[in-house]
C-alpha cells in the first residue's frame, strides 16, 4: 500500500462535544475549567471553548447527547498537572476517579466529567520528550518503547 506524499502538516485537534444545554455547558467550561469561549448563533449554534492552545468544540446535541463516560471524549495535556488538579478541585469540580495517577503510557492524569457526562483527561508528561506519548511515530522512534522494530 502507497500513500500520497505529506506535503500539509497538522496542526492541532478539536473534539466537538454535543451537550445538552449550552448555556449549562458554556458556564461550566468558563467558571470551573477556566476556560475563555466564543460563540455562534443567538441562542449559541456552535462554541469553542479555548485555554491555552487546548479546544473543545461545544454544539447542541439534539436529542440526547452522543457520550461514552467510559472512554475520553478528549485529553488534554497540560505543563503541571499538579496546579490544574488543585484549581479544579477548588473550583468543585467533581474528579470521579480520584487522585492523580502515573500511567503506562509515561503521564501523570486525572480525569473529570463535564455536566454531559464527557469524560475529559488532563495529563503531564514525565519523559523529556515534550510532544508525548504517540506523537514520534514517524521518526523511527516511539516516546515510550524506543526504536521501532519492523
């Protein structure tokens, strides 16, 4: 199998979450995550919730909203997962899983959900390689395994 030569780069990703009540959503992603939103439409069609470099797309769902509270709708790597596990909390919001956890995949995480029951992960990564685990694919090595064997 051939593939066409990459001339484009990606630049970044934006899950879109379907919510159920925008303005519920909207001010939760600004007042407990921190947030900053714009939005399109009166009453809001389409939103996107930004901080940092890190999106979320927000629009509504109709019917009830497409989830799975048992996989991440999103994850979201952040420089001190520490920090933002503590401003979440202090702003209250509910972390199902508990506290910070190391994983296999060379990250410290948490996990919480929003009011539409998505399940949005923050992580730190704990190797030097600052791109994260999935991201070295393509130069011969993987962030947690080394060469690739082929």
């Amino acid at each position: 199998m051939s593939s066409a030569p990459r001339v484009h780069q990606l630049l970044r990703a934006m899950p879109v979450l379907e919510v159920a009540d925008m303005a519920r959503s909207l001010a939760f992603y600004t007042s407990k995550l921190g947030f900053d939103v714009d939005t399109w439409g009166e009453p809001a069609s389409f939103a996107i919730a930004q901080r940092g470099t890190a999106t979320l797309g927000l629009v509504p769902a109709k019917g009830a909203p497409a989830i799975s509270a048992h996989h991440w709708s999103a994850y979201i790597y952040v420089t001190d997962v520490d920090a933002l596990h503590a401003e979440l909390a202090a702003n209250g919001v509910v972390l199902p899983d508990g506290p910070i956890t190391h994983t296999e995949y060379a990250c410290r995480d948490f996990t919480m959900d929003d009011p539409d029951g998505h399940r949005i992960a923050f992580g730190q990564v704990l190797k030097p390689d600052p791109l994260g685990p999935g991201l070295s694919c393509r130069t011969g090595r993987d962030t947690l395994n080394g060469p690739h064997q082929t």
